[in-house]
C-alpha cells in the first residue's frame, strides 16, 4: 500500500497510447483509484484498437475523452481543462507518440495536452526491444527527459503475442505504474535535501562459496528510499544483496560485506543531511576467510570469527549536523535497550522492531515498530506498511532537522 496522500485527491491525467500494453490500461486506473486519486484518461484512436472506451470508462468512473469529444461545444477547450491535472501518466506509451510529444504536434487531443501540462510528466514506453533502443526513440527520450519529464521502464520481458520472445520494452505493472505516478504528487518537503539509506543483509564470506548472513529482505531500507525520493531528496541507497529492483530516481551502491558497508556509507555520508541505517549487518565475519572452497569434513569443525566495525557508532562520532537514524531488534526490554543504544551511538533515534511478533519479522510488507527517543520517550506505532513506516520516519527527521537549522 502506498503512503498517505495530500488531501484532496490528486488529480492524474492518464494518457492511454496505441500499444498492445493498452490492455492493462484498466487495471491501472483501479489501481489509482484504490489510493484515493480522482483520475481522467485520455484514449488515442490507436489505443482503442486494443481496449474499449467502456472499459477504460468503467475503470476510470467517468467518460473518457477522445478525438470524438475534443470538439464537442463546451466552455474550455478539452485539452486545457485535462492538463490542469496534478499529474500525467501516459500509460503504453508508442514510439510515435513519444515523437509527436518530442516534436512538439498538437494535431490531436493527447499530443495537445501534454504541450499543456504543467505538472509532471510520467512516461511508461510498451514496444519492441528494436523499436525502443532505435536512435530516433532514444533521442526523443533523451529530449522529453531534458524537459522534466520522468520515464518508468521499459522492463525486460515477454512481448505478448508478437513471436518475438523476451527483451527490453514490456510495460511496468499497473501496480508499480500507479505508485510511481502517485509519488509525482507527494509534496516535495525533502528537496534540497541528501538522504543516504543503507539496506538488506550483508554477507561474510568463509570461503568463496560459504557465508554467514540474515534473511533481511531489504524491503524496509528501499521503502525509506523510494518516500524519501518521491519527496525531492537526493538519494544514494548502499543496498545488500537483496532480490528488489533498485528504486527509480536513486544512486545505488551494491555491497556484500560489512566492510565494504562501512566504506560505502562514511563516503556517502559526508554530505548527506540525514543517514537511516536500516541495514542487517552481520556482527562478525570471519576472522582469515579461506581462498579456496573448502572441503567437507567428517565431525565438528571450528570458525574463528572476528568482530565488525559498528557502523553506526562511527557515524555517530562523525555526525555533525546531519541526523542519524538507527535501526534494532529487541525480544524484551526493548524500550529501554533501544534508548541506550541511541544514547551510546549518538543516533537521533532508534526505530525498534520486534522479530518474534508475527507479521512483522524479516521479509513481510508490514512493520510494527516504536519510535524511541534518546531520552527514554517512545512513540509505539500501529501495524502498517513499510511505506507509510517510512513516511513517518521521515516526518520525524525532517523536524529535527528544522531544529537543528533553526538552532544554527
């Protein structure tokens, strides 16, 4: 589920292109709808050769708007009135509407309408791997982007029906499409901003093919990116090795270890304003990893382990102005073991998860924490999405940082 939204409802302009992708159009527009935005869709002609007027009507809640109702007698003309949208998705996006919106046309309802929308643009390209890597389609992309606006895939894989196996050019999900378009409308209070977010396990070798590690999934790590992205910060995410895509709009840092977690964070850190570690790392690694496989063997067998930095300690001695946010797992005394561990690692705050309650240990969708203060006072927060988690968590840092501006 996607964080909260601004009241009132955004309002999203869905652009519907002449792609096979167009039959997904509909679920999109549920999927808008199901997170509260006020949606209208413009259809292009080619769009309803693969999807009717009365299923995007349907989906959307209202009539649909066409080349047949663009000259109908009303006060404004039709393309003004839809672009005054908060946003606009066009969804199934063909090569050549991108080249009548990179040119500038407005010889039809969709083309007219982007050259008059002021609110973001998001594009969502469905077309044949050949199609989309052509330099004509690259160099449309490549204006449209120097104009603002934002691209969404394409991704690889199947090409429906087209005899031509998998490859770079299927449409986002309805589910991603609809995220990302809502996170165009979230106010933009981070902007100006440097988030650096760590993420996901790290692994400790053995030898070349053995490791110590935790089943983080990452998924809490990527939501702090991805809100903190959607609301204008710069955001570097130095990520484990987690099976999540990387969050659109963000710098990422690939690690496995604990030391290269170390490196990569201080080095990042330096200029951000605020750190949120929510990283599993591994407390120890092996103390002389072995360069070669290791044979098994018969009976018990010894690892000498050594123990890693403490990460967030040394970012805690390196702090300065920015502000730190920690992450930890308690199965009892949680409050209080949380604050100490603010208090020794000079952290702003601790968000304390539980791992033995259920729904809320390593991988789900949905945390469960405490918000727990350096001086002891806690905030216990209600079951919810990782996403609406880390919205939370960023309201808190962003009025401590306002505190630490304000105080010079």
């Amino acid at each position: 589920m996607s964080a909260s939204l601004p009241d009132p409802a955004p309002r999203v302009l869905v652009i519907v292109g002449g792609s096979m992708a167009a039959i997904k159009a509909p679920s999109t527009l549920r999927r808008l709808r199901e997170r509260g935005a006020a949606v209208q869709v413009v259809a292009t002609p080619a769009a309803l050769e693969f999807v009717t007027a009365l299923s995007l009507a349907t989906a959307a809640g209202q009539e649909i708007a066409t080349e047949d109702t663009w000259f109908r007698p009303q006060p404004q003309a039709q393309h003004l009135t839809l672009a005054r949208a908060d946003v606009a998705v066009v969804v199934g996006a063909s090569a050549d509407l991108l080249a009548r919106a990179a040119q500038g046309h407005a010889g039809d309802l969709a083309a007219a309408t982007l050259l008059s929308v002021t609110g973001p643009v998001l594009w969502v390209p469905a077309m044949n791997e050949r199609m989309w890597q052509h330099p004509a389609v690259q160099a449309n992309v490549e204006r449209l982007r120097g104009w603002g606006h934002q691209f969404l895939g394409p991704v690889y894989g199947a090409f429906g029906s087209s005899g031509e196996g998998e490859g770079l050019g299927r449409m986002a999900e309805p589910e991603d499409i609809a995220e990302r378009t809502l996170d165009l409308c979230r106010p933009q209070d981070l902007a100006g901003l440097k988030v650096v977010v760590s993420a996901g396990p790290t692994r400790e070798y053995l030898d070349p093919v053995r490791f110590i590690s935790n089943p983080s999934s990452g998924k809490m790590g990527f939501a702090v990116a991805a809100e903190a992205r959607a609301r204008g910060a710069a955001v570097t995410l130095v990520r484990g090795p987690v099976a999540l895509p990387d969050p659109a709009g963000t710098e990422v840092i690939r690690i496995e270890t604990a030391l290269e977690l170390r490196d990569a964070v201080l080095a990042a850190s330096e200029s951000a304003d605020l750190v949120v570690m929510t990283a599993a790392v591994a407390d120890y690694r092996a103390a002389a990893p072995a360069g070669e496989k290791q044979a098994k063997v018969a009976g018990d067998v010894t690892v000498h382990l050594t123990p890693n930095p403490d990460i967030l300690a040394e970012l805690g001695r390196r702090k300065g102005r920015r502000i730190l946010v920690g992450f930890a797992m308690e199965t009892h005394a949680g409050v209080e073991r949380a604050a100490a561990k603010a208090q020794r690692k000079n952290a702003d705050f601790i968000l304390l998860n539980y791992p033995t309650q259920s729904g809320t240990a390593f991988g789900g969708d949905e945390n469960e924490v405490t918000l727990v203060r350096v001086d002891g006072s806690f905030a216990a927060w209600p079951r919810m999405a990782k996403r609406e988690v880390a919205r939370r968590l960023l309201d808190e840092a962003l009025r401590l940082h306002r505190v630490v501006q304000e105080n010079g």
